[in-house]
C-alpha cells in the first residue's frame, strides 16, 4: 500500500508511468469513453480547508471512475469535535478504500496515514501540495514535451508550492529559480530536498525569470494567513509576475498558476489572460492526473 503525502512519496519511474495513464484517461475522457476501473470503490473527501478545483476534480474524478464519494468536513464530522485523528483514520479507513484530506499541518495527515488501512492522499496541507504540481508538470509536457533539463522560476511566497516545486526538481531532474521577499524565503530542510544544486535563490524576481521555461507564482497570502494579509502585500510588492518577467523568460516560456488568482497582485492581468498563459489547462489536468494517481493506488500499474 502507498500513501501520497508530499511529491517525493514516488519515484521517478512512477511519475513517466502516472503521466502516461493521465494521459490515456484524459483522451478517453475527451472521447466520451466508458471507462469505470474503480467500480465498487469509495473515496473519502475530507476538507478542514475549503476548496473548489480540489473537490470538483477528486469529486468529479472518483465518479467517473465508476467509484462513489463520501464528502465530510470538520463540521459534520467529529473531526472536528475533537476526536483524535488516528481513531477517526481507524475508523474511515474501515469503511471506504481511499482517503483525501485537505487540511493544515502535514503531521496531521502523516497521523492520519499511519493509521490508516487504506491509501491517503494530499489534497493540500501549510507545507506541501503535490497534487497540484502533478497538474502543472502533465501541463508542461503536453505543451513542451519533457519538463527535465529545463528551468521553472518561482516569484512570490515560500510557501507550500514552493516546497513541492523543490521536490519535483530533485526528482525529476530540473532547476527551480526562486525569489522571495525577505522573510518569506523557502526552508530546503522543511521542503525535504537535499540536493542543493536543483534550485537557485535570486533576490530580484526578474532575474529568476531570465531564460526560464515556466514562470509561475500563487497567491501572496494563503489560505490561514489572513492576518497577515496586509504586511504581505507591502512586503509582496515587487513580486508581481508582469509582462517585464515574462519578457525576461524564454520566449516560448509558459505562466502557471495554481487559482485562484488575484489579478494586480501576484500576476497582472495581461499575463494570466495573455498567449503564454495556460492556467484553464492546468486547472483542468487536476481532474485527469487525480484521476490516474487514484487508479494507481488502488489498482497498481495497469498494462
């Protein structure tokens, strides 16, 4: 059994083979195929964070499997009357065959793991958001081919994209640019990579962006940082993707983001709407690349 908790849970090897199901299961889905391999299974959603793109695709997703959904958050559910974490992981884990959980602190979803008899997955926690980066590479690939070899520029916050970008990198065998505002820098220990020569700092965001492949950013604050809103937006200011960073990048360079965004802050709104944006792509490619992670964990390569 396999847990996917942050990026470096696979392999390699395992990401060539995810991307290639993605792949399949997408075109069967844009053909309006049949396809149910997760019949009779069950996925348990379970958000102490709210979402749109997470549940509609893991929703979406689990249907057209042929699986079912059950859709609990903490306030109808006694996770959030202070039931421990591992009971409520024995007990779920009993009745449905895969589990989801968005929340905050990754110790709360590597708890939930331990105890579980049923494979879990990441749907976003403070440090880490595999699932999305998933989408953005299967993105980069149908695009622009492989993503090895090439450079992916981070402007904004370190925050738990900026972790799993890292991951990516050492895995799979790319450079990560990163600018931060001071203060807001990424933690190599707490994004879990060793290899320092898959990533390089850079104090100005338009030098992160020279010559890079992928240009990508989030939101300045993120979701349980509202208090801090208002010193992130001073502190933030210069870390606007702009036409300016997207002229420093390649010219076929490509701009992500993860959504939702806030034009005339992170990214203005000439590059997000504009010609290197593929941002509806990525969105969507959540839905597909979900869909062959779950295939995967409970059935196993295919084929």
């Amino acid at each position: 059994m396999k847990h996917y908790l942050q990026f470096k849970d696979l392999r390699a090897e395992e990401y060539a083979y995810l991307f290639e199901r993605a792949r399949i299961i997408k075109k069967r889905f844009k053909n309006y195929e049949k396809y149910h391999p997760l019949a009779d299974r069950t996925l348990a959603m379970i958000f102490e964070k709210a979402s749109t793109r997470t549940r509609v695709s893991f929703e979406a997703g689990m249907y057209q499997m042929g699986g079912s959904v059950v859709h609990l958050t903490t306030g109808d559910s006694q996770l959030g009357r202070a039931e421990p974490v591992e009971d409520s992981a024995r007990v779920i884990s009993r009745m449905c065959d895969l589990v989801m959980i968005r929340t905050y602190e990754q110790a709360k979803l590597a708890a939930f793991a331990a105890h579980s008899r049923v494979p879990v997955i990441n749907g976003l926690t403070n440090e880490f958001h595999p699932c999305q980066i998933l989408a953005d590479i299967l993105t980069y690939i149908e695009h622009r081919s492989s993503i090895q070899g090439k450079v992916v520029a981070w402007v904004g916050d370190g925050n738990n994209m900026a972790n799993t970008w890292l991951q990516a990198a050492e895995i799979l065998g790319f450079t990560v640019h990163v600018s931060t505002p001071g203060g807001y820098e990424v933690d190599p220990q707490l994004a879990g990579i060793s290899n320092m020569g898959c990533w390089k700092v850079f104090k100005d965001p338009l030098d992160a962006c020279r010559g890079a492949d992928l240009v990508t950013t989030d939101v300045w604050t993120s979701m349980g940082y509202e208090a801090e809103n208002e010193a992130r937006r001073k502190a933030f200011a210069d870390w606007c993707v702009d036409a300016e960073m997207m002229a420093a990048a390649r010219p076929d360079a490509l701009f992500m983001h993860c959504l939702p965004a806030h034009r005339g802050e992170e990214v203005s709104a000439e590059v997000i709407d504009g010609p290197q944006s593929v941002v509806w792509d990525e969105a969507e490619n959540r839905l597909h690349v979900q869909k062959g992670l779950m295939e995967y964990l409970l059935l196993g390569r295919i084929g």
